[in-house]
C-alpha cells in the first residue's frame, strides 16, 4: 500500500557518493522529463557512515555531466529506520546493501524493498558493481546500469499506480 498519493523512491548503496547518488540524478532527471516530479519524489542514502555530508565522488559527478546530469549538489546520509516510514520504495544496489537494509526495515513496512537491476531483465547482472576502488571505466558501466534499470523502475511505479 502507498503512503500517500506520491509515490517515494530512496536509492540506496554503501557510502551515497558512487552508485545511489548517479541514480538519484538519473531517475530524477527521467521523472522531470516525463513531466512525473509532482508525482515521484526521489532520494538517495548510504548503508555506512563515512561519507555523510560529502558531495559525490568526484568520477560519479564527472560521468554524470557527461551525460547531462548534474548530481553537484547532492550530499551523502546515511539511511535510517525512519526512511521505511516514508519511502514506498527503498532500492537496493548490491546484496550487501540489501542484507543491510533487512535488517534495517520494520516488520509493518509494506512497500518495495529489493534489488535495483532487476528492474531491467535485459541485464545479465542483478546487482551494479561498486565502482570506488576500480578504473574510471566503472563509473561508466555504473551509469549504463542505472540508466537502463530507471527505465523499468518507473514503468513499474507508472503500472502500479494504474491498479
Ligand atoms: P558507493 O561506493 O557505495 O557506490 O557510494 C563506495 C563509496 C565509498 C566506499 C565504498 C563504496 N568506501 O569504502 O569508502
């Protein structure tokens, strides 16, 4: 059941500077072009600490201007108990951080919790690998991912909301 009559994606990785802020700035930047931003409110959070307060890392925000989204302005948190009462759909990047989040989530939420990639079947992965320790390219393969598994985020969003 929704929380209210806008639906709320929380996007969510280990530190919230690589992968969950490039879908953050991605899935927005779909939601504005489909004229959607007064029904979907996005957002993004990390499983750690670390980060909490810093921009994206430097390459996420680099690929994303690449490719016309601006994530410049968002800072790291790190996701709380609190987010399950808000979010109707709290997405996942990797196991890790799914594992992480189950143990997190209350037993009375009843939204979307799960993986983002299989958004998209098309992908022959499940999970979006963590770029931080690896070459540029990552960061690439990163927005690709999440690029693809926007599109069927919201298609699922856009189906359920029909029902
Ligand atoms: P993210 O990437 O989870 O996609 O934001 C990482 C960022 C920082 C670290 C690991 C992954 N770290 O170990 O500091």
């Amino acid at each position: 059941m929704k929380k209210t009559s806008k639906t709320r994606v929380l996007f969510v990785c280990l530190g919230n500077i690589c992968r969950s802020p490039t879908a953050h700035g991605v899935f927005e930047a779909l939601v504005e072009a489909r004229s959607l931003a007064g029904q979907i409110e996005v957002d993004s959070a990390g499983t750690g600490d670390w980060h909490v307060g810093f921009p994206p890392d430097k390459r996420a925000q680099a690929e994303a201007r690449r490719r016309g989204v601006d994530i410049s302005s968002l800072r790291a948190r790190q996701v709380k108990n609190a987010d399950f009462d808000r979010f109707d759909y709290v997405v996942a990047m990797d196991e890790a951080n799914l594992r992480d989040l189950k143990r997190l989530m209350p037993e009375h939420f009843s939204g979307y919790l799960g993986l983002f990639l299989p958004f998209a079947p098309e992908l022959d992965i499940s999970e979006v690998p963590d770029p931080y320790y690896g070459a540029a390219n990552g960061f690439v393969r990163v927005f690709d991912l999440i690029e693809c598994a926007s599109e069927g985020l919201l298609a699922e969003i856009q189906r359920a909301d029909s029902n």
